[in-house]
C-alpha cells in the first residue's frame, strides 16, 4: 500500500456523527493519530490524505478542520465537493444548494471521465462514469472484451464526440452536475496543466476539478 485517504466529514463530534452514523469521532481521530505516529516511527513512506466532504452541515467547519489538520503529519488535506449521483440522491437540497448545482447541468464543458476513467463493476460490467449509478453508460463486459477492446469502442468514441460538440442530452450526462471539466483543445490542456503545476510548486496547493484545492502539507 503506499495511499490511504482517511474520510472524516466533520470537525466537531455532534457534526461527524450527525452524518457518519454509527461512528465515534474521538476514535477516529485517534486512530487516524496513532497511524501517523506509527508511520513515522516506523519510517513507513506511505502518503497520506484526510479529506471532508462539503455540504450544508459541515460548511461552516472547514476552516478548522484545514487548520487543526495542518498540524499533524497528514500529507494532504482535500476538501470534495458534494456528488449528487448524476441528481438520484435523495433531498439534494438538503446537502447542497440545489439552484447552483441545477445551473450547472446546463453550463458545462465536456466531462474528463470520458477521457480517463472506467468504472468496473463487481460482475464485469464497465462503465464510462463513477456517477451513474444505474448502468445507463454500460459500455460492454471483461468477460466478453479485454479492457483496451472497451475503452476503443465505437460507444465510448461516440460518447466523446458528442460532448466535444455540445451535446449532452445522454443519460445521464443530461441530468448531472457532477462533471469534472475536460479541456476542448491542447492549447487549453496546455494551460490546465501549467496552472496545476504553478499552484502545485508555489502555493502546496492541488487544482481539483470541481474547483476545490488539495493542500500538500509540507512542513
């Protein structure tokens, strides 16, 4: 193993067990502490990563969390943008604010999963997107084609082309704000990649697609 990401939605005890059900926040801290302590003792170099999802119970929280969590020996501290699934969770507004997120679905660039993702499914199936829950972009199974097979598919190419020409009306890219945004040109690439590296080398800080930043926690 050399990446574990620990998942601590909270910075409070009565917000983190409020959404992780079942949990007990000072263990989790502690054992979250003591790995680290470990890691160092040991020499291990696996890198690390705590991370909080944004939503409207934890918002006000993420400030502290950043900075209590600077403290330790943590490698990255990443704060995620709340997924709705392609829009089938429940009572989005209750997570997030469902008018910005509806605005995104219809202002949008092309979507990076169709470029560097697939999803493999416990029964072979793949599929093109982490959001779609339903399988509606199966694009074949690894029983039936090897990986390369699927990812050069006619389906898949014909997935790209459309988005690259605005057009989003599939399911269920045509309900979804939760695209992470791909560049329509190199020139555009070329300028993603030199701000990713920019803000990487000067400011320990990594560019997400959603727009939040990874900090690296250099001490």
């Amino acid at each position: 193993m050399d990446y574990i990401v620990f998942s601590v939605d909270g910075n409070t005890k009565e917000t983190y067990e409020k959404i992780r059900r079942g949990g007990i926040f000072e263990e989790v801290e502690n054992n979250i502490l003591n790995f680290l302590k470990i890691k160092k003792d040991e020499n291990f170099k696996i890198e690390t990563q705590v991370q909080l999802v944004r939503t409207k119970i934890n918002e006000r929280e993420i400030k502290p969390f950043i900075k209590k969590w600077k403290e330790t020996d943590i490698n990255y501290i990443n704060v995620k943008s709340f997924s709705t699934r392609a829009w089938r969770v429940a009572e989005i507004n209750k997570f997030s604010d469902s008018y910005r997120l509806e605005k995104k679905i219809f202002n949008r660039p092309p979507c990076f999963f169709l470029w560097e993702t697939l999803i493999i499914l416990w029964n072979g199936d793949v599929l093109a997107c982490c959001q779609d829950l339903c399988g509606e972009l199966k694009l074949g199974n690894l029983k039936e084609n090897n990986f390369m097979e699927i990812w050069d598919n006619s389906k898949l190419i014909d997935l790209r082309k459309r988005q690259l020409n605005n057009d989003f009306s599939m399911e269920p890219c045509n309900r979804c704000p939760d695209w992470k945004g791909y560049p329509r040109n190199y020139f555009h690439y070329f300028l993603d990649v030199l701000s990713r590296r920019f803000l990487k080398e000067f400011f320990n800080t990594e560019k997400k697609d959603e727009g939040i930043h990874m900090i690296f926690n250099r001490k």
